[in-house]
C-alpha cells in the first residue's frame, strides 16, 4: 500500500484501506464457510497493513517532518489506548449476546467513521522553498 500511498497520493491509498477495511468486516457478517473466512482474512490484513503503512507519511504531509517523531509517538500511542478495550469490549459482548456479530459491526462503523475523517485531511505544514526568502 505505500507504493500506492506514493502514486495515488497517502491520503487516498488511506481511503481505500478504509474502504477494504469496512467492506471485510460486513463480509465478515455474511461468512458462513472456510473460503469466505480466508477471503475475510486476505482483505482485513491487506486493509489493515495498509493502515500502517501509510500513517507515518501522512503525518509528514499534514505536519512537516521537523517533530514528526514526537507526533507519530503520540498518534501511536493514542491509538493503543484507544485499541486496549477492544478484546475486553468484544468478549463482553459475545458474553452477552453468544456471538461477536456486534463488535464486528462496531468496528465496521469505525472504520467507516475513519473514512470519513480521512476524506477530511488537509496538511496545516506548507514547506517554505528558497524562493520564500529562506536561504
């Protein structure tokens, strides 16, 4: 996905990971058999490598890359935060309700919110050029 990230633009290759993520987690729902669990498989971690991979670039297209560390650490480490009640959420959730039919759609419905916050981004970084006066 970063060679997609590099043609395409990392924001777009970003919404179309979005747009596989979402689309396997309703295939997902409908999964019934091996091959569409193995289907599932190849489209979530084909998505979701995706994610990684094209994170870091859009930070430095969105921020510059003078504190790009530091904002990629505290993107990370939110997103850890955010992520540790997953397995928790979803094993009280099928507890609950005997399959995990909702937490997969829960995380449809994020993923899909992602998309929509991807569709938004503007890099606030604009580069200053010699021409700038920076010499």
């Amino acid at each position: 996905m970063a060679a997609a990230g590099g043609r395409l633009g990392n924001i777009k290759a970003l919404s179309i990971c979005f747009i596989f993520l979402v689309s396997g987690l309703i295939w997902l729902q409908f999964s019934s058999s091996l091959w569409m669990l193995i289907t599932f498989s190849i489209i979530h971690g084909f998505a979701h490598g995706g994610v990684f991979a094209v994170i870091s670039p859009i930070l430095a297209e969105l921020f510059g890359t003078v504190s790009h560390g530091l904002i990629f650490g505290i993107v990370t480490f939110i997103s850890s935060i955010g992520a540790a009640p997953g397995p928790v959420t979803a094993g009280y959730l099928f507890d609950v309700y005997g399959n995990y039919g909702i937490s997969f759609m829960i995380l449809a419905g994020l993923s899909l919110a992602g998309l929509f916050a991807t569709l938004t981004l503007k890099p606030v970084y604009k580069e200053r050029s010699l021409s700038n006066g920076l010499r």
